[in-house]
C-alpha cells in the first residue's frame, strides 16, 4: 500500500501549484488587497470536523481557490502599504519549498550540518551587508520578539549571574524608548520582569530616544537602590520609523555597564546602503542586534537574523543538554540548540541564502534605495497639497500622513481606501491624532503604484467623508 502521495501526482499538483504561484505574484496586482468579508466567512464554509477519509488533491486546491484565497489579505501585493510592507521574492520562495521537502531539524550541528553551517554563512554574510564586526555571533530566529527576548535574557544574566539557579530577581531595570516595539516589554515580561522593571524613556520631536533622559533615568533608579541592566534602541520605529541615536546610547551604556541591544527589525537593511550606514554608527560595540529578512530583504516570513557580540552569555542563559544530545565537542560543531529557547529549528538559512545569491548586494541596494526614494517624494507631495500634512520625518520608506481634519475623517479614509481594494493602509495613533501610514517595501511595487495609491487618496478626500 503507498502511504505518501505518488511521485506522478506530487510533479502533477507541484507544477499546478508552482503555476499558479507563478500568475500570482505576476497578476495579483489586479486583486483587491484586502477582501471585503465578515468575521467567520472562511470558518463557517468549511467543516467542522476533519474529513475521514482522504480527499483527492483537485478539491482541496478547489477549496484553496473559491474558500481560502477570498479571505486572504494580500500581504504579498504589491499595495500592501500596511504595517511594514513585507515582500516573499520569488527565489525566497523556491528556497521555502525546498526546507519543507527536506524537512530537516537543525537543533543539533549534527542532527544535520547542512542547516548549522548555512546558518553560520548567511549569517556572517548579511553581518559583512550591514557593515558590522566579526565579533558579531549570528543566528536564526523566527521573529525579532523571540530575537529581543533572548538578547533581555542575555542582558540579565550578564548583570546577574545567579539568575539561572535563583530566577528573575525584581530589581533588574531595562531601558527602551516610548516608541520602542511592544516585543521589549513582552519579551522582559517573557522572562519573569514586571512592567515596573522597563522604562520607557520619552522621545525628541524626532521621536528618537533622548539620551539625557536616558542617563537621568539610570540615575534615578540606581538612587532608588535599583540595578539598570539593558538598554534597547531602535533604528526605524514600528508607528514612524524613527532612528534612535545608537552611538550615544552605546556611550551610556559604557558608562553604565548595561547591556544595549539594537532592534533594527524593520530599519536595519537599509544600512547597506552607504548614505544610510550612519543608523548603525556605534552598533559595533552593541552587545546584540535584530533585523528581519521578513520585512525589508525579499525573505518569506519568518525569518528574524539575531547577532550577539557575547554568545557566551547566550550559551551560559539557555545551554541545558540531556543525554541523548549530547555528542562529542568539536569547535566548529556549533550546537544551536544551546543558545536559546527552542531545540527544534527550521532550515530557515536556505531561503535568505537563496535571496541573498540571486538578488546580489548590488541589485537589494537598487531597490531599497528607491522605496527611500519615492518615500521621500510622497511626503514632498503630501507637503505640497495643502488638505494634508506630515506627521513625522521620512527617514526610511514610511510615510506618516494626514487629512488636516479630525481623527473619524482620517479614520473613514483609510476604511475607503481599504474599501476600494486598490491599497491596504493601516492607522495609528501619534501623539493622540490618528494618522495614515503608508509602508514602501514589497519587492514588486513600483513608482506607479506608489503614485496609482496616492492619485486615489487625493480623490477619496475630495468626496465627503
Ligand atoms: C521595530 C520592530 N521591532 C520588532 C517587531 C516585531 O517583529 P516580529 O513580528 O518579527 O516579532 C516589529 C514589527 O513590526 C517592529 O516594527
């Protein structure tokens, strides 16, 4: 009896699926981005109970077609300007397809070297992009949440090295801006930290993190009998993609002995570009840093890059191995395994390997450079037309707008503009004021598109809203 799906029907239903793959990404432009359904749509059209007995290939890609694919948003689009625009390039794509047909567990150098040692070359490839030392130990996690939180975890146990036996003590502080990602917090409150222990340092009319007020709020609290441990900065927030002055924070954190980790999630591919290098002036010093291939590097979620200048302490925090792990230690067999939290890791390394070859530094360079660019010359657009303003600075690919009218107008345009499934923006709040965010980042999008998206704002604020 055959128990997997036969070679003929896997290459049958491989080339249907890489087909329709291919009309995608090449014509889905001409979808709405977000589709127009109620909560439930897709839950109450498909069974409640999973079926008996096996069903053939061409009802489930039915399904797939006419259930599945009206309920998706399609963040892949190339008008997807939500959030942080995201891209899957075709080549991450191929690479994704491979990790799900070998299938392998890289939790051990062993358990298959392939996935250890293609780690350890993107990782010091991407670190030589972005211009940062060889002290900088590389690694693999699925999102930069989990990426921060094992920096925090570093960061205390280097300020407390009983941690491990005696666990979280209550007297740790951890410093951040207010405009930090919500995954500082999580990750301290991941780690046994109360919300009291994490300070949120106001920002200056950039929204950058204030250094002299950093420094005062370290004094502070160690007049107040407290411990300051670990100070995170961020180079492209997540509502204004402010970048935090890293070379100064790196000074204080010197001077104060405290760990400084670096969330350039989203920011950080740009400083392969030499006119953006400056955000990371200082990091090499940092004691850790993320950046997420997901986001602005053309790699299929997930993929977050974690560097850590002491893995030691990584290792010291989470290295905990039983027996039928353990194997014999060479020097070159890095055990991933022992520097953090999960023991099971995808082959992740593939996919951003095959970004990395087929796109080229040079080619990544052109594109980002350009989403800066018609970032820059949105904004000047928006400037210029006098029913809106700008709500914050354009330093990367982030346009931070609004109608100069009340929030629910603001509100009500992106809904239209969401509505009309021409473009997908998401709102925030700045400040109190609601405003539109329009993310550049999709490999595929183009100026046109850029220009279609703002042709159609201008006209959903010229009708009543
Ligand atoms: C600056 C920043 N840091 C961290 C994150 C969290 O990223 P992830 O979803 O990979 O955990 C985000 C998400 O947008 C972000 O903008």
């Amino acid at each position: 009896m055959t128990t997997d799906m036969n070679s003929a029907e896997f290459r049958r239903f491989g080339h249907e699926i890489v087909d329709w793959i291919a009309d995608y990404l090449e014509n889905n432009r001409g979808l709405p981005v977000m589709p127009q359904v109620s909560p439930g749509v897709l839950e109450d059209a498909l069974p409640a109970e999973a079926p008996e007995e096996g069903e053939p290939m061409e009802r489930i890609l039915e399904d797939f077609r006419t259930l599945v694919m009206p309920a998706v948003n399609h963040w892949n689009h190339p008008r997807f300007h939500a959030y942080f625009s995201v891209s899957a390039s075709a080549p991450g794509i191929l690479g994704e397809m491979l990790t799900a047909a070998l299938n392998t567990n890289g939790m051990l150098w062993l358990s298959s070297p392939a996935n250890t040692e293609l780690e350890m070359v993107v990782m010091r490839w991407l670190r030589q992009w972005l211009g940062l030392p060889e002290s900088f130990f590389g690694m693999i996690h699925d999102t930069a949440s989990v990426s921060t939180m094992h920096a925090l975890a570093a960061a205390r146990l280097a300020a407390e090295p009983r941690v491990r036996e005696d666990g979280a003590p209550r007297d740790l502080v951890v410093y951040t801006s207010e405009h930090a990602h919500s995954s500082v917090e999580k990750g301290a409150l991941a780690l046994g930290m109360g919300q009291k222990q994490v300070r949120k340092v106001a920002t200056d009319a950039e929204f950058r993190l204030r250094p002299d007020l950093l420094r005062a709020a370290i004094a502070a609290d160690r007049a107040a009998g407290l411990r300051p441990c670990c100070v995170v900065s961020t180079v492209g927030t997540t509502a204004v993609t402010s970048v935090d002055p890293v070379a100064e924070v790196q000074a204080i954190a010197e001077a104060e002995g405290l760990w400084h980790h670096i969330d350039a999630a989203y920011g950080g591919p740009a400083a392969l570009l030499p006119e953006m290098r400056w955000m990371l002036d200082g990091a090499e010093r940092a004691d850790s840093l993320v950046v997420n291939p997901h986001k602005w590097l053309f790699t299929p979620i997930d993929l977050s890059a974690f560097y850590c200048r002491r893995p030691e302490v990584l290792r010291e925090a989470f290295s905990l191995v039983p027996s039928y792990l353990r194997t014999g230690q060479d020097a070159r067999a890095v055990n991933l395994m022992d520097y953090g939290v999960p023991l099971g890791r995808r082959f992740r390394a593939l996919k951003l390997w095959f970004v990395m070859r087929w796109f080229g530094r040079r080619k990544v360079e052109r594109i980002l450079r350009s989403h800066i660019e018609w970032a820059r010359e949105l904004a000047g657009e928006i400037q210029a037309d006098p029913r809106f303003e700008l709500c914050a600075p354009t330093p990367l690919s982030l346009v931070c707008f609004r109608l100069k009218a009340g929030d629910e107008e603001n509100r009500r345009l992106v809904d239209r503009v969401n509505e009309s499934g021409e473009a997908f923006l998401a709102g925030n709040v700045l400040g109190g004021r609601y405003m539109l965010r329009l993310a550049i980042g999709h490999v595929r999008t183009t100026r046109e598109d850029v220009w279609a998206v703002w042709e159609r704002i201008r006209r959903l604020a010229a009708d009543p809203l």
